[in-house]
C-alpha cells in the first residue's frame, strides 16, 4: 500500500487539473455540468493533496526516526577501512573454474 499511496496521489490530483479544465470549457454552456466537474474537482484533489500530505509526513517520520540506521552503516563500512589492500594477493580474488567448458 505505501508504493500505491504517491501514484494514486499524484493520479487524483491530474484527474482534478482535467475536472477543472472540463469546469472552465462547460461553464457558459451547461451549468450544472460545470458544477458537477468542479465539485468532483475539488474533491479529487483535495483527496490527492491528503494522500501526498501523508506519504510525506510518512517518510520523512521514518528517516527521522531511523538515524542510527545509518550509524550503523557508517560503523559497517568503517570494519572495511580496516583492511590493508597489500594482505589480499591475487590468488584470493581470482576464481577461475578448471576443467569447466562450455563448449
């Protein structure tokens, strides 16, 4: 559901920008048309505009929250300063297969 809350916030807010435009285009016409598309308008985005409200508050708690997360990887990455690239030789890196052809 988290992945499908901003791409259904954005879609109901484009839904509304076309509501409006079609509000614009029917309103020396057909009046209650008009109000229909203006309303479902206003309730399209105000919906979109909540749904990206609280996907973002969502998030932005969520990294906040998770700071030692990062110590914590900040700490992983600080083991491998560590190592001393003249330890490994190149035996250790190679790893070849004999006697294993494709052909």
């Amino acid at each position: 559901m988290k992945k499908f809350r901003p791409i259904l916030g954005i879609s109901l807010l484009v839904q509304s920008v076309t509501f409006f435009i079609l509000c614009i285009i029917n309103a020396e016409k057909k009046k209650g048309l008009a109000a229909i598309f203006g309303l479902f308008g206003t309730i399209g985005g105000a919906a979109g505009a909540a749904l990206l409200y609280t996907e973002y508050k969502e998030r932005k708690f969520m990294f906040d929250e998770d700071e030692d997360f990062f110590d914590e990887f900040d700490e992983f990455i600080d083991d491998f300063d560590d190592i001393d690239g003249d330890d490994v030789t190149e035996d250790e890196i190679l790893c070849t297969f004999e006697g294993n052809d494709a052909e």
